[in-house]
C-alpha cells in the first residue's frame, strides 16, 4: 500500500480550521512552503505478516520531514504553535512525530490539532527535522491519499 502525504501550501493541499481560542489569542496560518520530505510517497505496511480477524490489521509508514516554519511575523511574542490533520477519508489516521529539541514530539488524530511549541518566538525561521509515523487500520485504506498537515500558532493581542 501507499499513502501520499504532504506539507507544501504551494500544493493547496493544507486545511485551516483555527478558530480562536477562550483566552482571546488570535489564531493565524503558519507558512511552511520551505518544509521538504523526504519522500513524496509513503508506503504502508501491514504491522503484522499475516493479519486476520483476531490479530493486528494497522499498517504504518514513516518519513522524515525537514520543516521550516516562517514566524517572522511574530517575532519576540509568545505564542503557541499547533500542528493539524485535517479529516481524513473512511478510516482514523494517526501521525505521531519525534523531534530534535525544538518541537514537542507528540501526536495528532486525522481531524484534530497537536501544540508542538509553546513560548517566545526568538527567530524568523524555526527549523526541525521531525520523524514522521503513520497509523491507520489497513482494512480501511484502500488507496492512496494526501495527508493535509498545517500549523497555526495563536498569539496574544
């Protein structure tokens, strides 16, 4: 199996959902058109050899992303940074992630939105290599799809 994934906004593949917050930050779209993958298409595995009706049915992929986020806007401001899954089709895709030390790892649920940042914007740039794993339940997957990633950071008036 394969499953395409992308972060590129120039590919018009990235969702925004971001609605303010309780706290009245503002939420915008974060522009990570300079993040590059590591391969445009994943493939997916079965975890197990032989699954069946009492076993194991998840398949899983991993890729490795070199993100580039462009804060310039916010410099010197606190802010916290999301990462989002938009819904994905028939089946529940989970992405989960380890960083270098710039990013929190974590994980995200298609649909939902992940902090991976929380504090001082201090550069124009935050850059990260991330360790991208997929998981989803492969009796659902039957072709491949674009994963649509984004970031929205929230800031304070």
């Amino acid at each position: 199996m394969k499953f395409a994934s992308s972060f590129c906004m120039a590919a018009g593949l990235l969702a925004f959902a971001g609605a303010p917050s309780a706290d009245a930050a503002t939420t915008y779209r974060v522009d990570d058109t300079g993040t590059v993958l590591s391969q445009p298409v994943t493939p997916m595995r079965w975890r197990q050899l032989v699954p069946g009706r009492a076993g194991d049915n998840t398949v899983e992929g991993n890729l490795t992303v070199t993100l580039r986020l462009n804060l310039s806007p916010w410099v010197n401001r606190p802010a916290r940074i999301y990462m989002s899954l938009a819904p994905t089709e028939g089946q529940q895709m989970i992405a989960s992630w380890r960083t270098q030390g710039r990013l929190l790892p974590g994980s995200v649920r298609g649909g939902g939105r992940t902090l991976v940042f929380e504090g001082i914007v201090r550069d124009a740039f935050l850059e990260e290599n991330i360790l991208l794993s997929l998981m989803a339940d492969g009796r659902a997957v039957d072709r491949a799809q674009s994963l649509q990633f984004s970031f929205e950071i929230e800031v304070s008036p």
